[in-house]
C-alpha cells in the first residue's frame, strides 16, 4: 500500500530530483508554489482550487476556468451571485440539476451508487457531503438551530477525525441512497426556504455562528454562507456527473 503522509509540513520547500513519483497523489493540500520542472510521463491530472496555473511557459487558468463555465453554467451563477433574487435564480438552477440527475443515478443499480471512481467519492458520499455542507453554512451559521448537524454528513478531507465525531457524524456509515436523501433533500428544502424570504439587508447579516468549531474564528455574514452552499452544490454536481458517466459505461459492459 502507498506510503500516506497527513497533516505535515515536512515537504514544504523541498526539493525532488530523479525521483520514480509516477502514480503520486496529492490531497487536501496546499500547493502554492509547486514547479513540476524538466519531468515527462502521461496522465497527469489536476484538480482543485488554483489561483494560476502554468503549463510549458503557457497560462492556461483562464482558458480553464472559461472551459468549465460553458459545460457547468450553474458554477457562474453561484460565483456571481450578489443580489437576493440572484441567489433565488442560483438555488433554481441547482435544485433543477440535482432533479435531473437524481433521476439518472436511479437507474443504476444501488451497488453503482457506493462505487468510487478513480479513488473520489461515490455518489452517495457526495450527497452525504452536500448534507453536511447545508448542515453547517445554513443549519449551523444562518439558522442557529439547535442540531444543525446530522450524523450521516460527511466532512471534507481536511477535518480531523476527532472533529468529525465531536460534531456527531457517523463518518463509517453506509447508508442506501433513500437513507441519505431523506435529510439531503429536507436540507434543500431548508435552503429553498431560506432564499425565498431573503432580502437585501439580510445578506449582510453578520451570522451568530460560524460553520462549524474547527473554522477558523471570524465573522460570516450570510451572502457568504449562502455562496459557499451554492459553490459547493455546482462543484460536487460536476464531480457526481463525471463520475456517473463512469459508472454507467461500466454497468453496461458488465
């Protein structure tokens, strides 16, 4: 089994020379500054949150930013939105999408559903996630509930175990894709509601709560809480579709 290195910053500034890194993965990291000098092979793959990104001399951050807003125009909705009604139109457009796609991943058979690709969440731990999500930048920070969190949300990578369990989920469940879209779908129904009523002087709220006790303290007013749910739902709806185009393949041929 690969060797796995977490939480560290012993490679920060380090310098790798004629080194065998094929097949190396790097997650939930940060890697400003990285340089990939003078190296060869094939199928190299990057994804995340880039400021710039440099291939050969050639700065391709524009060109791929643009690329992923003509396949998933939901993403320039929700990263533009300013205005209540532009977040009302955002939450339209994503709650369509999830719609239709819902409808696509049920006819795979539920196996397919808890079925990595390429190492990356399944569909069911996506959903699990965008239910975490929802739990904390609305349940949580917007709405102060009172139990904003429920145990089958799942946490990105880079929450410890020992938060995760603090907050009350249940990070080794395995839950059918029903169990999960019973709370996922009330969430969304949450978020409707929350849009819904929005106003102007509301999106300047400054929000009693921040998401969750391993965020960092400072204040979150709800335009942003609002704009990272919206981010969230468009990333991971592209994650979940490039992935089902995978699996639907694979259930063909089988």
């Amino acid at each position: 089994m690969p060797a796995e290195y977490t939480q560290s910053d012993q490679f920060r500034g380090a310098r790798i020379h004629q080194c065998d890194l094929s097949g190396l993965e790097i997650r939930d990291c940060d890697v400003t500054g990285l340089k990939i000098v003078d190296c060869y092979g094939g199928n190299v793959s990057l994804g995340g949150g880039f400021e710039r990104v440099v291939v050969n001399d050639v700065d391709v951050t524009a060109y791929v930013e643009a690329e992923l807003d003509r396949l998933h125009p939901n993403r320039v909705l929700a990263r533009e939105a300013t205005s209540a009604a532009d977040y009302r139109a955002a939450w339209d457009a994503i709650e369509k999408q999830w719609e239709e796609t819902l409808e696509r991943a049920r006819h795979l058979p539920e196996a397919k559903l808890h079925e990595q690709v390429d190492g990356e969440w399944s569909f069911v731990e996506t959903q699990r996630h965008l239910l975490m999500a929802g739990d904390a930048w609305i349940g949580n920070a917007v709405l102060e509930e009172d139990a904003p969190y429920h145990p089958l949300g799942l946490p990105g990578g880079g929450m410890p175990a020992e938060a995760s369990a603090k907050l009350g989920f249940t990070l080794d469940a395995t839950p059918t894709l029903d169990e999960v879209l019973a709370p996922r779908l009330a969430r969304m129904a949450t978020m409707r509601r929350a849009v819904d009523k929005l106003t102007e002087a509301e999106l300047d709220r400054v929000c009693g709560r921040k998401p969750a006790d391993p965020y960092p303290d400072k204040d979150y007013v709800v335009r942003r809480c609002l704009s990272v749910v919206l981010k969230e739902e468009a990333e991971h709806h592209r994650y979940a579709v490039r992935d089902l185009t995978v699996l639907e393949a694979g259930a063909r041929t089988e």
